[in-house]
C-alpha cells in the first residue's frame, strides 16, 4: 500500500475514533451535552415554551416570584392556553402574561416570540425550557434576534423530582442535528 493511502486511512480511523468517542460522551453525559444555562440575572421578559407545560411553568412562575423579570411570554401551539392558566394559579398576574400561540416548533417559538418581544421593548430575555431543550431553543432565539440578548434557565434533572424521558433525550439529539443541517442554526457552545 502507498504510502499516502496509508496516512489516509490512518487520519480516516482518527475521524472515527473521535466521533466514537464524543458519541460516548453524549450518551453518558446528556446534560453536559444539551444543557445550557445562564446565571440568575434579571431581564424584560421570561419566555416559557410549550411542550412539559407544568414543568416548565412551574419554573417559570418561579422565576417571576423572584423578581427576575415583570413579565412571561408563553409561546407555542396546544399547550398555550393552559399555560396561561397554569401560570395564574400559580400567582402570576394575567396581566403580566402575554401569549404567542401559532408557533409549531421552537424555531417558530423563536420567529414568532421576537416579533411580540420586539413590540414590548424587551432586549434581555430569560428562556425556560427543559434542560434537554436549552441548546436548540438558545440557539434557534439568538439566530431569530442577535441583537437580543437570552438567557437559558431551563427546567434541570431531579428539579422538583424531575426526569426526562429518555426518547426526548434522544429525539433532541436528533432535532439538534436536523435545525443545525437543514436550517443552518449554529448550536451554541458547539
């Protein structure tokens, strides 16, 4: 064998060890992987997304009851309006609650939530979300608004006795790939 196909199969097996091994970190660290977040800061609006409504309202009415910002923004389709109600029971005034209901998938979480930011005056956001779902949704919102600033304080594992299923750790790794690839969204931190 030649000598430069030789190196090439040595660099090609290198490739694949190193992918091996980030794919076995990964899998044994998830949270490591996926989870973004921020320190404690106070901002113009809390973002709470759809999907683990009571989880991630629950962090989010949290949040507000520690003065972190005046008001919650609750976006995505299905799961808006219960939300919504999830939050006053909670003690959240209504009317500090604004609702984005259209969105379908967090990139339309994002598109859909900065046109409602922007009209209210927000520039610091805090986004809620699950840990699994911090990477993605952080990133999908600074690609829809860099010239905002966001926050990651997501719902973490064994919060309030909290754990994700694993098929959502899965299928966020699948999603991460996907928004990356097809829609050009830069992971953060990656």
């Amino acid at each position: 064998m030649k000598r430069w196909a030789r190196r090439l199969l040595q660099i090609a097996g290198c490739g694949l060890g190193l992918v091996l091994v980030l794919a076995l970190v990964a899998v044994a660290f998830p949270e490591w992987f996926l989870q973004i977040e921020g320190p404690k800061t106070k901002a113009d609006f809390l973002v709470v997304l759809g999907g683990e409504p009571r989880v991630r309202v629950q962090r989010a009415a949290e949040l507000f009851r520690e003065g972190l910002a005046p008001q919650i923004l609750v976006s995505g389709y299905g799961d808006c309006a219960e939300n919504v109600r999830q939050l006053v029971a909670a003690g959240v005034p209504r009317s500090a609650i604004l609702r984005e209901c259209e969105s379908k998938s967090t990139l339309e979480n994002a598109r859909f939530s900065v046109v409602e930011l922007r009209k209210a005056g927000a520039r610091k956001v805090i986004l809620v979300t699950s840990w699994y779902h911090s990477r993605r949704a952080q990133a999908c919102f600074r690609d829809a608004a860099p010239d905002l600033s966001f926050t990651s304080l997501p719902v973490t594992a064994g919060m309030r006795g909290y754990q994700a299923p694993a098929n959502f750790v899965w299928n966020e790794y699948l999603k991460l790939g996907y928004y990356t690839l097809g829609h050009h969204v830069r992971p953060i931190g990656l």
